[in-house]
C-alpha cells in the first residue's frame, strides 16, 4: 500500500549562509543617511512590526548618537539590553550581529566561546544591521528585538530593502 508523504504543517526557516549574509550588506548601502532618514526608516520598521504584531523595540544609532527608538507592546526593558549588544557587536566587526555569529558558527565554534568579549556586553545574535554610507563604510545601525534572531534580523533586511527601493 502507496502513503502519501506527510508535508509538515510548517517549514523550518533555512539558516542564510554566510556568502547570502555577505551578499545582503554589500546591496544595502545608502548613499547618505541624515536624522530624517533615521526617522523614515524607524517609522518604516515600527509600521512593517505593527502590521505583524511583533512584540519588537526599535533602535537607529549613527556615530554614538541613538536618533530612533520606538518600544511596541510585548516589548520589555530586556529587548533594549539585546539592542545594546547587538548593536556594540556591529560596531566592534563592522558587519551584522547575525553575520559575526554565522562567521564563528563557519568555523565550528560559537561567538561566546571565541571571542573573548563579554556576552554581557556583546551578543551576536541577529537583529542589528550597519548602516553603511557609499564611499565612508559602517556610520551606525539600525537594530530590532523581540522575535528569534533569525526574524530579528529579516525584518530589518526587509526594512532597509524597501526604504532603499530593492
């Protein structure tokens, strides 16, 4: 007797590799990035975070300076500790927070046990994006916490996709 084969209700997200990571920042660059882009973007991603009900805060930062945050309900004070490391890990390597965790996970060990930085005040865990200016390099972030760092890190991918018109 024939069984159909059984599709599971959901499918597990694939883990983007390191290249596709790679790949991501390379095309999202902006040209210039002023306090009303921070703005634009920030109400972007709190727009796209309602419409999914995520229970997500929001953080952009340019040169040490935060120009956005914005907390949604389900949010709580613990999703600005996430933000403060993430965001320290992007300007520490200059790349994503997800990208620095799957750079360590490619070579067989992980972020905490390699670093030697303190998970108390790093954390590679997705969700904080560079912000990266043509022809200047990594000025800031842009940071999202409250999903799994896989979500973290796609919506603001996504954000920053439709805010640059990709």
């Amino acid at each position: 007797m024939h069984h159909p084969q059984i599709t599971p209700r959901s499918t597990p997200e694939l883990t983007p590799s390191v290249e596709e990571l790679e790949k991501q920042e390379r095309r999202l660059v902006f040209r210039q990035f002023t306090y009303d882009d921070a703005w634009a973007l920030g109400s972007l991603l709190v727009e796209m975070a309602r419409e999914r009900q995520a229970p997500v805060a929001v953080d952009i930062h340019r040169g040490g300076q935060q120009l956005f945050h914005a907390a949604l309900p389900g949010s709580t004070p613990d999703n600005d500790a996430w933000i403060a490391r993430k965001r320290r890990v992007v300007e520490r390597y200059g790349a994503a927070s997800y990208l620095v965790g799957a750079r360590f996970r490619a070579k067989g060990t992980t972020f905490e046990e390699s670093s030697r930085l303190d998970p108390d005040t790093y954390a590679a865990h997705g969700g904080s994006f560079p912000v990266t200016v043509e022809n200047v390099g990594v000025i800031g972030s842009v940071t999202v916490s409250g999903l799994p760092q896989l979500q973290d890190h796609r919506l603001v991918v996504e954000a920053l996709e439709r805010f640059l018109d990709l």
